[in-house]
C-alpha cells in the first residue's frame, strides 16, 4: 500500500529534468509559418473593428468604454508610420500568433513532454481556426492569447522549479494583458480558484504571489477611475455581446453558438477536451489541476452564458500541451500515433489551403448579406469588402453642397465601424466625424453650434431623424448588389438641419454600445 502510495505521488511530482527543447523541429515550423502569415497579410480587406482602433489610438486615455488602452496605441502607431497599411497594422498580430505556438510547446515541454508532445502542442494551435483568424486582423484576442499563455507558462514553470520570480513576473504579465481586454482578473482569479481547490497551496504562502497580485491591482486603478467618472461602460458590455451573439444566431441560439464553437476550435476541439480532461484526470498532471476552471469555466461560458468563443482561445496553449503531453506519453504509440498524426497532415494542409485561397473572390457572390450571423461567416471566407465605396459616396455627397454649406457641416454615422473608415480611409480632408456608437460616443457630440449635419446610416434611422432634427433630406444611397450591411448595401445618407434640441442635451440619449447595421 505505502509502495502504490509512493508511486502515485512520484508520478503526479513535476519532473526533474525537462526534454531537450525541439528547437530545430519549431524554428522550422515556426520560419514557415512566419512566411505564409506574413504573405497574406495585405490581402483581406480592413475588418470594421480594426479600424476602429485607429481613431481610438489617436485620442490617447488610460481607459475606454469597451477596452484597454494598449491595442489602440499599436494601431495608432502603425498607421502613423504607415497610413493605411494593413500590413504593418496587421504585423505585431503575427508576431504574437507565432509566439503562443512556440509557448504552447514550451508549456508541453514543462508538463514532461518530449519532442514529440512540443511539437504536436505547436501544431495543434497552428491547426486551429483561432489562430488563423487571429494572425488575420489586428485585435484584442491576438493579444490576449499570447499573454493567457505566457502568464500560464510562468505558473506552470514555477511549479516545477519554485522560483518565486516567476510568480512575480506573471503578476506584471497579468497587468500588461489587463491594458488589452478586463478579462485577466477573471482569469487570474479561476487559476487563484484553482490553486484553492488542488493546490500547490504553497503558492499562497509566497510573498512574490501577492506582489503580483498587487502589480495587477495598482494596473487596474487608472481604467477604473476612468470608467467610473464615465458611468461603467465596461460592465454593459457582457450584456451587448450576449445580445449581439443572439442577433447573430442562425437556425436557434444554441446552434449558432455550436457552429462558432467549431469555427473558432474547428477539430481541434477534440483535443481541447482531452487536454481538459487530462488536467482533471490524468495522474501524471495532478500537480497541474489548478488550470482546471480556465479550460471549463469558459467553455460552460461559450454553451450556456452565451460569450463569444474567442475567449476559449486564451487557454488553448495550455490544454493542448496537457493534451500533448498526455497523448504523446510512454503509451505514444499504435492507433493513437497513427490516428493524432493523420489530423494533425489534415490540418496542415487545411491551415495551408486556407491561407493560400482565402479570400475567395467577389465575382462568385450573387446577394448582399443583410443579417449579422451571415456577415461574420461571409467576411471571413471573402473579406469585408466596401469600405472605399462608403468612403467615395460620403465625399461625393459632401462635395455636391454649396461651399457654405460644405464650411459649417459635421458628418455623423449610425456605428462606430462607418466613423472609423471615414476617420482613417478618406481621400480628402473631411469635416469633423461623430457618432454615438460605442466608445465614439463617449469621444463627445458635436458642439451645440452645429446645426447642418451629413447623416450616415440604414433605413431605420429615419425615424430617428425625424423627431431630432427639422429637416432631414436625402442626398444619397448605397447599395451594392453584393454589398454588406451597414458598409456598402443599405447606406442612406441625409443632409438635416437645425436640431431640435442642443447636441449636449440629446447626445447621452443617442449614444449605444451596441453596433447598429441600419437594417
């Protein structure tokens, strides 16, 4: 009994030498990889919220309504540098993508796992659909999954060697990833939950444990002061991310979630479940049980709560190096070797054709696409095309006005999304652009002098044009046969004057977080 006893916690013990790292296997994958990112960078078009946080980055605050402040300060920079480039906006996303590939093997690597388990960790990510949206488009996951990764490798790490600055430095990881997205202190508390339930508890009693812990509090206090003097936009935005998911379901709510589920793990979900189910099972992980409640609390989130399943990708280095560590273990052999390398030449090539081919061209589309479901799934397979058409009808209608006109008129959008393409892929110099969606609502409404406005949304803002101004006349109208939405199908623009109630006093009852396509 003492001897089954003994073998039980040695094998549940951290190991004691780690593999050789399979640097030559990763610095190839990774080179390529490199290579086949970075060539299609420019090629799909400029995604409505990646364009938004341009114009963010340029009105620099430590907080904004739906986000942290270091992302937009990237995308300003890029396109100070660059104009317009997608390339160089698009390129730290690479970088990171590529960097949580190789965290994912460094984590397998930690877990016990020999060149075999790195390798298939690292592949295991680039086979996802995640990581080949995520090194698309600049955006807040991109970030996010680097630094969920490299702050669960610094935890899995100080396990094995208890070297307490390691605690200290995921603690100041933990912040910077707080200047992303408010999801880290979630995060941090379900690996702090974790620790509680399975241990090591020993961590609790580490000093260096609770410096990093008050590094990510002191990062939280500028954010807060700033969403506190704003009236907590922040925590309105769960609420409008549900609602939009649900606006965006296609054939039942739960099916929806389902299918994005897949988008976002395509296959890989298998693997994601066996990683989850190692860390719960698995004797050889024991010791790593404390990363439980990140693999499943966001995953019950995704099926029952109803959050966007992108935030199931912040765990995905880690669960499939504990998949990759287990499945490649002693027993790596017979139909699981013959079956985990099958997927893994499948996704290869998948990843591979994927890159190559997509976008696909315009010329095989027939219909506009008018839901919000169908534009997500559309843009991802041909791009978001019709921002510079929206751009050319809003100066084409501007320049039709008399001069004087032209001199005193402020141009307002519906959403955000068309006040971010205006702000940063306009020809010509425009007049000052405002609109209540979101975080450029709380960038504040024209002043109360303005009294000509050139109004740009959908059909359903009519009515509101209506009741706020005295006369709301039609200038122009877009829409293309093929168009999306909100950007280059179902645009009106119209010319109003006079409103009828000061901007000061109307604006906190326009303003919406949540985006608003017109139709």
């Amino acid at each position: 009994m003492r001897a089954a006893t003994q073998d039980a916690r040695t094998a549940a013990s951290p190991p004691a030498e780690l593999a050789p790292l399979a640097w030559r296997e990763l610095a190839v994958l990774i080179g390529l990889l490199a290579v086949l990112l970075t060539v299609r960078l420019g090629r799909y078009p400029f995604w409505g919220d990646e364009l938004y946080l341009v114009p963010v980055g340029r009105r620099p605050s430590w907080g904004f309504a739906d986000q942290g402040p270091l992302v937009p300060a990237q995308a300003a920079l890029s396109d100070l540098v660059a104009p317009g480039s997608a390339v160089l906006l698009r390129l730290p996303v690479v970088a990171l993508t590529l960097a949580t590939v190789l965290l994912a093997a460094l984590i397998a690597r930690e877990l016990g796992g020999g060149r075999a388990a790195q390798l298939i960790a690292a592949l295991a990510y680039v086979c996802t659909p995640f990581a080949v949206q995520q090194s698309a488009a600049l955006s807040t996951f991109a970030y996010d999954a680097a630094l969920v990764s490299l702050l669960g490798w610094l935890l899995i790490r100080w396990v094995r060697t208890r070297r307490d600055l390691l605690l200290l430095a995921a603690g100041v990881v933990a912040a910077v990833d707080f200047q992303v997205k408010w999801m880290v202190p979630v995060v941090w508390a379900l690996l702090g939950l974790g620790v509680l339930l399975w241990g090591p508890r020993a961590a609790l009693r580490r000093p260096a444990l609770w410096a990093g812990s008050a590094i990510l509090v002191l990062a939280t206090i500028p954010a807060l002061l700033w969403q506190s003097e704003h009236g907590w936009p922040q925590l309105a935005m769960p609420a409008e991310i549900r609602s939009e998911q649900t606006s965006m379901a296609v054939g039942g709510q739960l099916a929806s979630f389902v299918r994005e589920l897949i988008l976002t793990t395509g296959p890989g979900g298998i693997l994601l479940l066996i990683g989850i189910w190692a860390v719960a099972r698995s004797e050889r992980l024991r010791t790593y049980r404390f990363l439980l409640p990140l693999g499943v609390v966001p995953l019950i989130g995704v099926l029952v709560v109803g959050i966007r399943p992108y935030y199931l990708g912040d765990g995905f280095a880690i669960f499939y190096a504990a998949a990759a560590a287990q499945l490649a273990g002693d027993e790596f052999r017979g139909w699981v070797k013959r079956l985990l390398s099958a997927y893994l030449a499948i996704g290869v090539a998948v990843v591979v054709a994927a890159v190559c081919l997509l976008p696909l061209p315009q010329s095989w589309l027939r219909t506009p696409v008018i839901r919000n479901g169908d534009m997500a799934v559309r843009a991802q397979f041909f791009g978001l095309h019709g921002w510079p058409q929206l751009v050319e009808t809003v100066e084409d209608a501007l320049a039709a006005l008399p001069a004087a006109d032209r001199a005193a008129t402020v141009i307002m959008t519906q959403n955000y999304w068309q006040a971010s393409a205006l702000d940063v892929l306009a020809r010509t110099d425009l007049p000052p652009i405002y609109s209540p969606s979101r975080g450029y609502g709380y960038f504040g409404p024209p002043p109360d002098t303005a009294t000509r406005i050139l109004y740009l949304g959908g059909d359903s803002l009519a009515p509101t044009l209506a009741t706020h101004f005295t006369t709301a006349t039609p200038l122009a109208r877009l829409d293309d046969p093929t168009g999306f939405q909100g950007v280059n199908y179902g645009i009106r623009i119209w010319y109003c004057t006079n409103p009828i109630h000061p901007w000061s006093q109307t604006w906190p009852e326009l303003m919406s977080l949540r985006i608003e396509h017109g139709n």
